[in-house]
C-alpha cells in the first residue's frame, strides 16, 4: 500500500516526483485528441493470434470497433472477469460475433478495462479510455480535472495517492461493487503481491463461522494474479479455502497459446501435473482440485475442441483424469459457443461419448440445461432419467443438489423445496444429501445448524454430510 512520504530526507526525491509528474500529466494535454465516433483507428481485429492491437487507447464517448478476421471461428469480445463479464458489465455483446462480422461499443466510462475473448479466454487486451478533455468532473473534495490546469492535477494526484481508500479496510473493500473489488485486488497485486491480494480475500470472506458471501471468483481471479506473476513456482500460494477457486484460476491460465509448439504444450501438462503433486498427494481433494483445475486450461487451449481436450486428459496419471474430465466439460458448460447444445438434444455431449466420461459429463449438464437451455429441476430430472444410463441419473441428480445449494444463498427452506420439485421420492432424498454435502463442502457459514434442516433426519443424507466432512477436514 502507498504511505505518506515523511522527514526531510525525502524533500529532493519529492521534487523530482513532481516534475516526473508534472511532465506525465501534460503529455496527453499536446497529444490527446478526441477520437470520435468515426476514427479509423478505433479498430480491434480479432485474429486467430488474439486481438490485434491487443491496447487500444480511445476517448470517452468514443466508439471501438470489433471485427472477426478468425478464418471461420466465432468470436467475443468482453470485459473481464472471465465468465461473468461484470468489471464493465455492459461492455459484452451477449452473443459471439460470426467470422466476417463485426461490432461496435461505445466507451462511455473513464478507465483501463482489461478484457478477454468469452470463447477463448486466454486471448486478453487492455482498453484505456480517458476523460473527454471537455469536461470537469468533481469529487467529494471539489474540481480536480483537464481544465483546472497542471498544478491542480498534481494536487489532486497526491490527494489521491496519500488520503487512503474506501477499500483500506476490510468493510470498506466489502461494501464496494463487484468490478470495483476485483479492479482493487489486481491492484494491490501489483502494487505489492498476489499473496497480498489472496490475504486480502480471506481476511474478508474466510470467518469464524464459515464463509460468507461468495468469495469463489475472487479467488479464481487471484490465482490467475499467481500465474502471471510466478507461472507455475508458486502453485502453494493457493489454499483449498473458497472450493478451491485459486487453484482452477491458477490453472485455467497455465497453458500458454503464445507459445505456440505442440510439444511445449505437452510438456507443460507434465509440469502441471507435477505441479498438483506439490500441493497434497494424490488422495487428497487439494490434489483433485488442481487437476480440475487444468480441465478448465486444457478446454481453454483446444478452443473448446471437446475431443482435443479429453484426448489431453488421457495424458495425466490414470488415476486423476476423471477430475480432468471434470474441469473440461465444466468449461465447456461456461464457455462453449452458443451453437455447442441443443434444446432439441438436451443431454448432448453426454449420449455421444464414451461410458468413461459420462460422469463428468453428467456433472456439467445440470447448469447446461439450468441456465442455458431454461429447464427447470423437473425437466432436468425427467430428461436424465429418460437416458437409462445408471451414470448419467445418479450424477445428474447429485449435481441438481449441488446446484440448488448454490443457488439458493444457502438457505435451507429453499434447497429442501427445490430437491421437492423432482418426481420421484428417492431421487428427492439423494437431491436433498447432495445439497447438504455442498453446504459442508462450501464451508458455508452455519452448515451445522443447516445440514439438520436440510436432512430431516434422513440415514443417507447424514452419511452423505459426514463423508464430505471427512473427505474436507470439517469438524
């Protein structure tokens, strides 16, 4: 974090500061021009490379035009965080942009917006809009900007830098909006560490009573941080803390497109691999998680080649690929072009592959038929138990409790009448211990108390709640 400078030793460097500044703050007074809604230059490519130029500098109030030059590969230009998009929630074009098609966003928000592509979310940019120069914006502390001159910048530059922030505290960083929380850990990683920003999470989320909130794709995000500061060395930084969210951002980033070379790609599934084995053996759910966590890589990779991905799965140590598994067709159901399933075949990939990937499959298709196909838990039982396949129902079922649990803010009335919605009584049962399970395994504030409620004293779902207690260490 910044400190006040303070004593008299530090009088010379401050001048030097200022002038530093001085001179930073009267460049874009000679250079920036408002680019308008018409400038040619305002132009992003979206080429089988990434987005060409991967920096686009505009002005506030102009307009940014995406087109796809990607051969025949749909396209999708977004704001991070990759998948929800909610740093600059309205910069998404809510639909893949065609090959040969283009779209255009007008940049009404000052700010340096990172993005990424929704389709292949390892091809990231930067754009940097500036205040329209025209204009004077005020703070609780009066005018500061463009045209109040140079030395009102300066001090309001160090007003900025020295007089602390609404997320100084752990309240104050919990009361801001989301893209404001995510914009202020990316900062502090790179002001000081990601292990600054992974403590900064866990101070406010990580209680006495359990978890609160949803802390999970903050702590993807940190572990994308990780990566790009330490590649794969610093793997256990991540905790198992928050369902293992640091480990699958961490390892959603680890295969690098860039390079380019097949055969570095295959080394670099070893090297992740091994890098798994350092944070738990291979018995334990730290370890499961991790690989998961490449799952999410290896689809990202492939560009969502399903075939591809799981052949790469097959490369791991026989006894960790179903986790792979896992991981690939759970990105699959977050990232996959619209075009991928099909209402008409609503089971779709999981009647076309192999009996060895069927649970995996059948893990991912609950939230495929729940958020993209619009099925309710009714349809998504019956459509399961229509397949026949012992495989698909049992895990399909199971993932409709995890999903209920998640989706209901954790509150134990609402995930007994969800589990309620299915037809059939066992099925009703095997639901309600699933969710259970999830509140146990999410470390959910209050689960003790919860898990009761939601089991109604039901033998299978007490079993249930004491294997995950068991299997994630808690008491």
């Amino acid at each position: 974090m910044f400190h006040a400078p303070g004593g008299y030793g530090r009088i010379n460097e401050m001048k030097k500061s200022v002038f530093l500044i001085a001179c930073t703050f009267s460049i874009p007074l000679f250079v920036t021009a408002h680019g308008g809604t018409n400038d040619e230059n305002n132009i992003i490519r979206m080429t089988e490379n990434g987005f060409e130029p991967k920096e686009l500098t505009v002005t506030e109030g102009d307009e940014v035009l995406f087109i796809n030059n990607n051969g025949d590969v749909a396209r999708w230009p977004a704001s991070n965080f990759h998948p929800t998009h909610t740093l600059y929630p309205e910069f998404d074009p809510k639909i893949s942009i065609k090959p040969g098609e283009s779209w255009t966003f007008k940049f009404d928000k000052p700010g340096t917006w990172r993005m990424h592509d929704h389709l292949i979310p390892h091809f990231t940019g930067t754009i940097v809009v500036l205040e329209d120069p025209g204009k004077i914006a005020t703070t609780t502390e009066g005018p500061i900007l463009e045209n109040l001159g140079l030395w009102a910048k300066i001090k309001a530059f160090f007003l900025k830098l020295f007089r602390g922030s609404k997320a100084s505290t752990v309240s104050g960083f919990k009361s801001l909006d989301e893209k404001d929380k995510y914009a202020w850990l990316e900062d502090i990683a790179n002001k000081e560490t990601p292990e600054a920003a992974w403590r900064y999470v866990k101070a406010a989320y990580d209680t006495p009573e359990g978890v609160v909130g949803n802390p999970h794709d903050m702590a993807h995000l940190v572990g994308q941080l990780i990566y790009k500061k330490y590649g794969l060395e610093k793997l256990s930084i991540c905790d198992p803390i928050f369902a293992f969210g640091c480990y699958h951002g961490l390892m959603e980033v680890a295969f690098d497109k860039d390079r380019g070379y097949e055969d570095n790609y295959k080394k670099d599934l070893l090297v992740a691999q091994d890098g798994c084995k350092a944070v738990g053996d291979m018995s334990s759910p730290s370890y499961w998680s991790c690989i998961h966590g490449m799952g999410h890589g290896i689809a990202t990779f492939r560009n969502h080649s399903l075939d591809k991905s799981l052949k790469d799965c097959g490369t791991l140590d026989e006894g960790v690929r179903t986790y792979c598994h896992d991981g690939v067709f759970m990105e699959f159901s977050i990232s996959a072009p619209p075009d991928f399933y099909k209402k008409a075949d609503p089971i779709y990939p999981c009647d076309a592959v192999g009996e060895n990937y069927k649970v995996a499959c059948a893990r991912s298709q609950v939230q495929v038929m729940r958020l993209r196909l619009g099925f309710d838990t009714t349809e998504i039982a019956k459509t399961c138990k229509e397949t026949g396949n012992q495989n698909i129902i049992f895990h399909c079922v199971d993932a409709l409790g995890y999903f209920i649990a998640q989706t209901s803010a954790s509150d134990a009335q609402d995930i007994i009448a969800g589990c309620r919605e299915i037809a059939d009584g066992p099925s009703q049962e095997q639901c309600l211990a699933a969710a259970a399970g999830e509140l146990v395994f999410q470390n959910s504030a209050d689960w003790k108390d919860k898990v009761k409620e939601v089991c109604q004293g039901s033998d299978k779902c007490a079993e249930r709640v004491e294997q995950v207690k068991k299997s994630y260490g808690r008491q």
